[in-house]
C-alpha cells in the first residue's frame, strides 16, 4: 500500500489537489478544479462583482462546495484516496470568514450523505469574505498605525507588517464599523486556511504562524496574538480568533465525513494549513536564509527564510512565520511583468525581440538607469507613477530594455537584502523566467546562482511537504533537508554571474540606491502622476 500526503492549495481563482507519495518522493497525482465550474455562488474568476473596485469580496461556500466536489472528483477518477496518511493544506492569504458562534458545533454533525456547503448554509455571520484583493480599509490602517503608536514602522516591528489594506486586522476593523451587529454575531473569524482546515477536520481548526502573520494581530517574535495590536482593531476580538498552533502541527485525523463521503482514509492527519506564500517556499524547498525565490509575474516576489525576524523590519515587506519553523521574508514589487511588457509594446517588440535588446547592450547601460515605476509602487512605496530615468538614451531598444530590466533587478537586491539578507542562490520561478537574458542580468547584478525551478502548483507541494513532514515526524526523526532534497531543480541549469561583474554590479547598485534616494525625497508629498 503506498503512503500518501494530500496537499491541498485554495488560491483565488480555484482549487488544487496534489497527492505525493512518501517513498517514492513524488507527485503521483495533480487535479485543479477552477471556481468557474461551480456557478451556483454569484462569484466570477472566484470573486463577487462589486461596484466598487476597493471592495473585493468571495463567497465561502464556494471553497467548501469545491473541497466536496473536488474530493468526490478524485475518487471519482480512482484516485487512492485510502492510501492517504496525511492532509494540510495552503490558502490564499489574509481574506476572512465570520462565522457564527454554532460553528464548531454543526461542524461536528455533518451527515455526510449530503453535500457540505448546503449543511453551512446559516452558519456565516457575514455573507462574504473579503480576500487580499481588498483595498477598501486605508482609514483603518491609519487608525490602527495611530492607536498603536510609533506609526507603520511600529506596527510592522511588533507584527511583521505595516497595516495593509488587505491585511485582516484593518478588514476586521472595517467590518466592526460598517456593521457592528454583525460583528456582534460573529463568534469565530477564520482565515481561508483555517476555515478549509476546519471543515477538513470536523472541528475548529487553528492558524499556522505562516498565515497568522498575514492580520497584523500576531506578534512575529512570540507567535501569540498581540493584545495592543487586537485593541487597537476592534472589541473582544481575541475570543473571535481562531488559535495559534505551532508550524506544521497536527490537529487530529480527519473527520469521518470525509471518509464516508469520499474514502477518505480515516486515519489520515489533519495538519495545520498555512498561507500560499509560505507553503510555496517549502515546495521550493527553501528552507535556510539566503535561499532565496523570486517569482517573476505580473508582479515580481521576492520570499526567502529568515533566521530571525530582526529589528530591521521594513514597513514595504512582510515577514512571516516559516511552515518549517522560523521566519519568511516576503516583498512585492507591483512592477513585474506589467513594467515589461509596457516597454516592450512601446518599442513593437516580441519577448524574443527583447531578449534581443537586451543582450545588446552591455551590463551597466553606459551608466543609464530606469526607476520602472509604471504604476504606483509598492517597494519602494511610491503613490505615483512614472518611469523615471537618468542617462537612458530614449530612442535605442536596448538601452530601454536594459534601462527596465536592471532597474528591477537592482531594485529587488536592493530592498531584497536589506528585508531578506542577500541571496546566497535564487530560484527563479514565473512566467518571464523562461527569459535565458534576464536571468543572466539577474546573476550579474545579485553576484549568485540563478536556478529556473521549473516547479508546478508550488503552493500545493508545499502543502503535501507539510503533511508528509508531519506524518513522518511521527515515526523516524527525518529532516526537512532530506524531504525536499529529491525535489531540487538540477543545479547544472543555473545561470552563473560572469567573471568581472562583480565590481560593475556594486557600482550600479550605489547608483541605484542615490537615484531612487533622491526620486523618492523629490516625491515626497507630491501626489499625481509623474510619468
Ligand atoms: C500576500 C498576498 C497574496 C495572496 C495571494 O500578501 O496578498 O500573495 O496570498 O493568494
């Protein structure tokens, strides 16, 4: 009989299954189940329609009713659902379901001859959950930076954030606003994470420190709930939270509903879930600082293990609990992808016409530097757009496309180090990595290995990683190391930085840092576009 681990990941748009087998130490199985298919919820691409743009909302029986029909799905098409020793899971981070205080209580009494979402109807306190979409709570993170004093700087010192619109800390507090008695009925708010854990288990599940960073309510050095941070959120909010558990703990097995419903083996473990970001950094298998990823998509991440969650907190970045122990360094910077493909239809090029640009031109640009600020940043934070340049000669492809992309790369090693530390080796995933020139550009200016990890439904891994450590953790003492050390991309792949580029890419990099020094303090208070 084989062991598997179920690795379960419920992004925006959909829901994905992995099933990983513990001895052979791969994927056996894959199977996403788009949020489209389930019309029944009002939701499109996994959100509600909403007049407003600021308010981004998702209805969470549609996750439930997904689980129900994914699971049934898998068994459906054979898949060995009994062979099961383990599941956890991975959610998209920060969005928020209240719930009312019987929860736990109709969780226990499902009949699992019916299907799950119709068994919950009722037991929401607020209809919808609003998701990391949401930007619609600026006047609450000001309030909560002011209550608690000492500003963003502050708060992200004690809870690893700044206060972000998205954050659930300022979605609590906008909901406590607009709809006191709502909130009043609330007994219980989950994470996406900890609501899917919960219906998984039977019975409330708690929060990983990977997903519980992501409210602004948990203090990032103690793991605990801050009480200073929760008063200046809302009232009698530690009663509604779910608990915190430690990274990877297990809750349980999982409740018989699932084994009756779908085959589930019953002896399967219930194991906390955490966050899409950190879960996709173990399925990177990342997991001692300096390995460092960089996701290169519509916007660039930056994510990589941190020994110690530091003084130097930014208030641009996140830091995280690690589902392996410790902490994670997370920053988005807006103008990924975005800021390159705006160059590259300015200039009537194809990704291969810019790769082309690109390499003709040598590293350094003649001294020319872009600030690709295409839309308003988010690191450095910066209101206003424009591509700001010093030296870039405007009318030559190359020096522009050179301009964009190594103003990215010197703008993620430059707030990269300073959150994350420097990179010791980066895995590049995403979809510009398959761009050979960038890659390159980015072992030049970061002076380090550059791997393209070719890794699919990261998230989701990760998740099934989690399960499996847990499980095994159980058994024989086995480390993180050697669970994910068969997973490694092949290192043969990587992109070296060239022998000479060390001393060019430090002069670039003070460049850089004294141009966006001085943009940034010629910026300062001025609002409107600069482009
Ligand atoms: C992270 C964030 C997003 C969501 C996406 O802070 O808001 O990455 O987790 O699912």
């Amino acid at each position: 009989m084989a062991r598997l681990a179920l690795g379960l990941d419920a992004s925006t748009q959909s829901l994905t299954a992995l099933l990983f087998d513990l001895d052979r130490s791969a994927v056996v199985l894959r199977d996403s189940l788009p949020f489209d298919a389930l019309p029944g919820h009002g939701a499109s691409r996994g959100v509600l329609p909403n007049p407003d743009p600021a308010i981004v909302h998702a209805p969470p029986l549609l996750w439930a009713e997904a689980l129900d029909h994914l699971l049934g799905r898998l068994r459906a098409q054979g898949a060995p659902l009994e062979d099961v020793v383990a599941v956890s899971g991975s959610g998209q981070q920060h969005g928020s379901v209240c719930l009312a205080p019987d929860f736990g209580r109709r969780l226990a009494a499902l009949d699992p001859a019916r299907p799950l979402a119709a068994q919950l109807q009722g037991c929401l306190s607020r209809a919808t959950a609003p998701i990391w979409m949401d930007t619609s709570t600026r006047a609450e993170c000001v309030e909560i930076a002011q209550a608690l004093g000492g500003g963003d700087a502050a708060v992200a010192r004690l809870t690893g954030s700044a206060p972000f619109e998205r954050f659930t800390g300022p979605q609590i507090r906008a909901f406590w606003k607009r709809d006191p008695q709502g909130y009043t009925r609330t007994g219980r708010i989950h994470l996406v994470s900890s609501f899917l854990a919960s219906l998984l288990g039977g019975a409330e599940a708690p929060l990983d420190p990977g997903d519980g960073a992501g409210m602004n309510l948990m203090d990032i050095r103690t793991l605990a709930w801050a009480p200073a941070a929760l008063e200046a959120t809302a009232p009698d909010l530690l009663s509604r939270l779910p608990a915190l558990a430690a990274p990877g703990a297990v809750l349980g097995r999982v409740s018989p509903f699932w084994a009756r419903r779908h085959g589930l083996s019953p002896a399967a473990l219930n194991v906390v879930w955490s966050g899409d970001n950190p879960c996709s950094l173990v399925g990177l298998g990342l997991l001692s600082p300096g390995e460092t990823a960089l996701s290169l998509g519509t916007s660039d991440t930056r994510f990589s293990p941190l020994a110690d969650p530091g003084d130097s907190l930014s208030p641009e970045g996140h830091v995280f609990g690690h589902p392996a122990g410790g902490w994670m360094s997370l920053l988005c910077f807006r103008n990924g992808s975005l800021a390159r493909e705006r160059v590259m239809r300015h200039l009537g090029l194809d990704w291969a016409g810019f790769s082309a640009a690109l390499e003709a031109c040598p590293l350094g640009n003649g001294g020319g530097l872009m600030l690709p600020w295409f839309e308003a940043e988010i690191v450095p934070r910066v209101p206003c757009a424009g591509a700001w340049t010093r030296g870039i000669r405007e009318e030559d492809p190359a020096s522009l496309v050179r301009g964009v992309v190594e103003g990215q790369m010197l703008a993620l090693r430059l707030h990269g180090d300073r959150l994350g530390g420097p990179p010791s080796r980066i895995l590049v995933t995403g979809g510009a990595s398959v761009n050979r020139s960038m890659l390159q550009v980015m072992a030049d200016i970061h002076q380090c290995d550059v791997v393209p990890a070719d890794i699919q439904d990261g998230a989701a891994l990760g998740a099934a990683l989690v399960a499996a450590h847990a499980w095994r953790s159980r058994r024989e003492p086995r480390s993180w190391a050697d669970l994910v050390a068969p997973l490694a991309p092949p290192a043969d792949a990587a992109f070296r930085p060239r022998h000479g580029t060390a001393p060019v890419a430090a002069a670039m990099l003070e460049a850089y840092r004294a141009f966006e020094t001085e943009t940034l303090a010629g910026l300062a208070g001025r609002p409107g576009s600069a482009s």
